[in-house]
C-alpha cells in the first residue's frame, strides 16, 4: 500500500472541502463540447466533483479514502456515483467521460502501475474529451518516495504524445 494512500488525509479534507473548485478546472470546462460525463480521479474533499455537478455533468469520482464516502453522502444527487478504490484497480469505462479530472492526485499512484492508469484514463475519454489535472516533476519535495510517481519534462510530453496540448502548466489536454 502507498503511504501517502494510508496516512491520515482528515486534515487535507478539512483543508479543501470549503476551497472554490480548481482554477484549471474551471478553464478545461471551456474547452468541454458536450457536458454529459465527467470523473474526478482523487475526487478527495469533492471540491471539484462538486462544481461539476453544479455544470451539469453526471459524475464518478474514485478515491481510495474512505473519507470521501462521507464528503459524498453528504450530496443528494442521482448524478453523483462514487467508488472507493486505488487508481490502478478502477476499471475506467471506456469512450465514457466527456472530461477527466486529475487535480494532484496521479503522483499517489504507483510508479509500477502510472503508465497503464494513465492508458486507461486516456482510453475513458470520449474523442474530443478533455483531461486535466497535475503530474509531480522529478525536484518535487516528495520525489525521494519510491511508491509516488514523478515525471522529467520529457517523459511527461510522452504520456500526451497522442494528445492536443493547451496548456503546459498543469495539464489540460485534448483527446484527438
């Protein structure tokens, strides 16, 4: 199990569950054709799944904290589906999601398994879907721990290759 997945997360709940959805978020939504689907990959405190349901979108939210069961109790919508699970158990749909959002949580996944979570997010996107969300560089002050995932420029650009970049910073891509 990774540490970081098994390490008390009620104070970064606590943190985050007030904050205003993720700025980058917020910009990859103008870039989304058809609000139909989303996923919220770490979905955590459900800032974000929050302000997608509020757009319109039917949304999955994975996490592997059971705290985020209680953040999602809390909604009251039939477009809310929720599941527990590490990223590399899910089993994404595919040609499913209209937007995938990833904000600061793929790093958690393991380096073993990154790559092939990645495939399979990618895969979920209907075409012309959009991802964003964050990766951890290789200087990151976690980076000294094996079970995370960090990523140089290079191998970042790789995992987008088949993808229309629209912003560097942070990650908001388009699925072609």
């Amino acid at each position: 199990m990774l540490e970081a997945s098994t390490r008390d997360w009620t104070q970064y709940y606590e943190i985050t569950r007030n904050k205003p959805p993720s700025k980058l978020l917020i910009k990859a939504l103008g870039y989304v054709k058809n609000k139909g689907k989303a996923i919220d990959i770490g979905g955590g405190a459900l800032k974000d799944t929050r302000y997608l349901l509020e757009q319109g979108f039917d949304v999955t939210v994975i996490d592997s904290s059971e705290l985020m069961v209680k953040e999602a109790k809390k909604i009251h919508s039939k477009e809310l589906h929720y599941f527990i699970s590490f990223f590399d158990k899910f089993d994404f749909p595919k040609n499913t999601f209209d937007i995938a959002s990833a904000m600061y949580s793929l790093p958690f996944n393991q380096p073993e398994t990154f790559d092939m979570v990645f495939e399979k997010i990618k895969n979920s996107l209907v075409r012309g879907g959009i991802f964003c969300g964050h990766l951890f560089g290789e200087r990151d002050q976690w980076s000294k721990n094996k079970e995370m995932t960090f990523h140089t420029e290079k191998k970042a650009r790789k995992l987008f290759e088949d993808m229309e970049m629209s912003n560097i910073c942070g990650f908001m891509l388009k699925y072609s």
